[in-house]
C-alpha cells in the first residue's frame, strides 16, 4: 500500500491547491487507484474503509483531479480514473517534499531522524540494502 506524507501548507502560500498536500481522505482515493488501476468512483468508494457518500468520493476525486493527480477518461456514460504519474514518481515527488520542508532539503537529516526514531525496527537485511544502496550511489557520483 502507498503512503503519502501530510505535508503542511499555509493558505496564503498560494492561490492553487497545494499538489503535494493530500488529506487523509485524498491519500486513500489515491492508494485505492494505485492498488487497483483504472477505477470508477463507484470501486473507489467500494475500495475504501468507512467511505464517505459516494457524491463526496466524486468531489474528492475532482479534487485530486485539479491537483494533478488524477485524469479520467469516458467510458461510455461511466468516467474511469487513473493516476497521471506511476506511484514510484509520486513517491519521490512527496518525500523530497517532506524533506524539503522538514529537513531543510537534507537527505542525511532526515534519514539520520527516520532511523533514530524507536518506532523504526531495521533487520540485518534492511541494513545492508541502505548500506549498497548508499555504496553503489556514491560510487555513481563520484568522491567529492
């Protein structure tokens, strides 16, 4: 399942909803679509736990539609959603978000909080893919 950050913004920061900004509500629209491709409002709102009326889905789809995140297409009286980005590009896209927000743009920053955090159980294999992750990406770069 995707999980999408809440990343706080300020109404006066613009005039534009906020395209990285996703209520809770938005966030599972989008995880259902990401789970299950091309979905009408009637399978989002069967997707969903606790869905709100199916007249709120639509309008929260409209929504995700004029942040980007969303496009549709007719098929014939029905309109079938689809996300306009892979999940993989949203996924980055929302964490540089976090981290530049939170973390003054800072990978380390946050990923020295990420892993700090009690909550966060790394096995011995989780381990060792960052530290190959981290080696092959250093060594893709160059020594600076």
């Amino acid at each position: 399942m995707v999980n999408f950050c809440h990343v706080m913004t300020h109404p006066q920061d613009s005039a534009k909803p906020d395209p990285f900004h996703l209520s809770k509500r938005e966030r599972e629209i989008m995880e259902v679509v990401f789970q299950n491709g091309a979905s009408t409002a009637k399978e989002i709102h069967e997707g969903l736990t606790k869905p709100p009326t199916l007249s709120a889905i639509r309008a929260l789809i409209r929504i995700l539609e004029s942040k980007g995140h969303l496009k549709h297409r007719k098929d014939g009286v029905r309109h079938v959603y689809y996300p306009t980005k892979p999940v993989e590009k949203t996924r980055k896209a929302a964490l540089r978000k976090v981290v530049d927000t939170f973390f003054g743009g800072s990978v380390s920053k946050a990923f020295t909080s990420l892993v700090s955090d009690q909550e966060t159980q790394l096995n011995e294999e989780e381990w060792q893919e960052i530290l190959d992750l981290a080696k092959q990406h250093k060594g893709s770069k160059g020594s600076k």
